[in-house]
C-alpha cells in the first residue's frame, strides 16, 4: 500500500464527515487500526482496499433514529468511488473498497462476500463494544435525548426492551450479542474479551441499582 494513501483517505474522510462525535476521525482511525489487528491474521489481503473502506465506511452517516437509515452504507459507497478514483486507486481496489463499505453496516443487513468486507465489518463492529462501546452508547443515547436505563424496571425484567427508549437496552439486543455475528475468528476472540468488559460494567451497574442483571441478557 503507497505510505501516503492512509494520510490521504484520512484528510479526504474527515473534510466530507458531518459532526458526530460518535463516527468522528477518531472512530476512523479505531476501525483502521481494528482492520490491521484482524488483517495480520491474514494472507492477500488488498491493505489500500481495506484501508479507504476504513477511513470511508462512514462518508454518509445517518442518525440512529432515521427513517432510511439502512441506506447509509450504500450511499457512504457511492460517495467513495469517485473519491478513490480521484487518489488514483486501481479500479480492482476501488470495487472491493465499495462492496466492503456497502457491507459493513448492521443495519444494511448484506452478508459480505470479500475477506476485505469480512475485516471490515469486524472492525466496525468491534469499536462498538469494549470500554470505547460503553462511552459510545451513552454518547449516542445522550444525542438522542433516551435516558440511561429506566428507572422503573432498569433490566426490563417485566417489560419488553426498548433501545430506541433506554441506552442500556441497546446492550442486550445488539452489542452483547456481537461476538456471534462476527465473520473472522480473530474479530471474534477481540469481541469476547470486550464484552467481558461490559459485563463488569453491567454487573458494577446492577450492583449500584441494587438490581441483579437477568440471565437472558448473555451473561
């Protein structure tokens, strides 16, 4: 991969983002950095492709909450190609860039078919959990104005959960279940060792509300 195409793709990234602290550069580099941990275990992998997939994943970033929010994947592709093409990428790298960014989203729901789209999804997925997931979700949630837990019944023991209405519903919907989804057994094993992580969380949480966390929420 040419030394200076990192350096490009992240200025490139951060002039087109919108303002979310939560996909911040910041969160690029996470994921790129993710991508290399999980790449090393692999052979032939075409690193400029994972790398723009990196640092473009999140060219269109819809809200949470919105409507077409399954379609923020697709369009972060679109918007990547003609940026790749202007860095003088090789059209072979730009097409595995474009199905890996396509792929990567959760709530796009497309199964990845390149190593390239496995790493990054993995990579994706794992800056959602650990101790980075825990200030992310709370980030995310205070965005949106949803409240921590609900103090009624924080561990929906006798109502349904409710992400889109408390944070810590999130967890035990998606973010705990992460591990299973992923496509690589490095992203894997990363995944089990953070989400043991917010399980201590949960389980100093709990202790604090002087509520027991049930046994359905994965621990």
């Amino acid at each position: 991969m040419n030394a200076g195409l990192q350096a490009q793709l992240r200025a490139a990234a951060q002039a087109q983002m919108a303002a979310d602290s939560a996909h911040d550069i910041a969160h690029l580099d996470r994921v790129w950095a993710n991508a290399q941990a999980i790449a090393a275990s692999h052979h032939g992998i075409d690193r400029a492709a994972l790398c723009a997939a990196a640092y473009l994943h999140d060219l269109v970033n819809l809200p949470k909450d919105a409507p077409n929010r399954a379609q923020a994947s697709a369009l972060s592709a679109q918007a990547a190609m003609p940026l790749m093409a202007r860095l003088g990428m090789a059209p072979p790298s730009m097409d595995i860039a474009r199905h890996a960014i396509e792929a990567h989203s959760f709530s796009a729901g497309i199964t990845p078919q390149t190593p390239e789209a496995c790493i990054l999804q993995d990579a994706d997925r794992l800056d959602a959990l650990g101790a980075i997931g825990i200030a992310r979700t709370f980030l995310v949630s205070g965005a949106l104005a949803r409240p921590l837990y609900d103090a009624a019944d924080p561990f929906a023991q006798k109502r349904p959960l409710q992400d889109g209405a408390f944070a810590i519903d999130h967890w035990p919907i998606k973010l705990l279940r992460l591990p299973q989804t992923m496509q690589t057994d490095a992203g894997r094993a990363m995944a089990r060792a953070r989400v043991a992580v917010m399980r201590q969380y949960l389980a100093a949480l709990a202790a604090e509300l002087g509520q027991p966390v049930p046994q359905n929420w994965g621990l």
